[in-house]
C-alpha cells in the first residue's frame, strides 16, 4: 500500500531502498538496523506529509489508478500550481478469488 503513495513522498525510494533490497530472492530476511530506521522514517513520513486536500473546483482534476494481482486503487487529485499532484480522495481494495483471474491491463 505505501507504492500506492509514493508520489507523496519526497525520495520515497531512497527512504524505503533497504526494505525493498529485503524482496529479492535469498534464502534469509536479514531485518537490520537500517531496515528499521526506514521503517520508522517512511511511517512518519506518512503522518507529516498532507495526504488529502479539499477539492478545488476551477482546477483541473486527475485520475490515477493502480492495479496488481493483488489489489486495485484509484487515487482522484489536483496539481496544485508550482506543486505534484495533491490527493484529493481515494480507494483502494483486495481483489477477491475470482477478480484475481481478470488481466490487470484492461
């Protein structure tokens, strides 16, 4: 769910480069002192960083959607002037068994 996000976040990949190097395939899940610490870092990233925003309706509005084979989202968001996009409303969710068969793409 935080991948959903990421735009949100000022050098989220950065942050989160120790736990995503805990994905690759070895047969042990080292969790380090530096894992932790991006842990920490990125969960109060969440908390400090301004998720929602309230609609403006003179600007523009944009839709982005996330799909896996796991869960599906949309996010629904303004480009504030001089800013990315701001989150103005979302909604994400698991697939069930039978959705897990549809083709991500269309």
């Amino acid at each position: 769910m935080a991948l959903f996000y990421r735009c949100f976040i000022k050098n989220f990949v950065t942050i989160v480069a120790p736990i995503t190097k805990l994905t690759k395939k070895t047969k042990t899940f080292p969790w380090t002192k530096e894992c932790q610490k991006a842990w920490e870092l990125i969960k109060h990233k969440y908390i400090e960083t301004l998720i929602l925003i309230s609609p403006k309706w003179q600007a523009e509005f944009h839709v982005h959607t996330y799909a896996s084979l796991l869960a599906m989202g949309a996010m629904l968001s303004h480009n504030v002037i001089g800013k990315s996009d701001q989150l103005v409303m979302y909604a994400y969710r698991l697939l069930n068994k039978v959705e897990h068969n549809y083709n991500t793409t269309k």
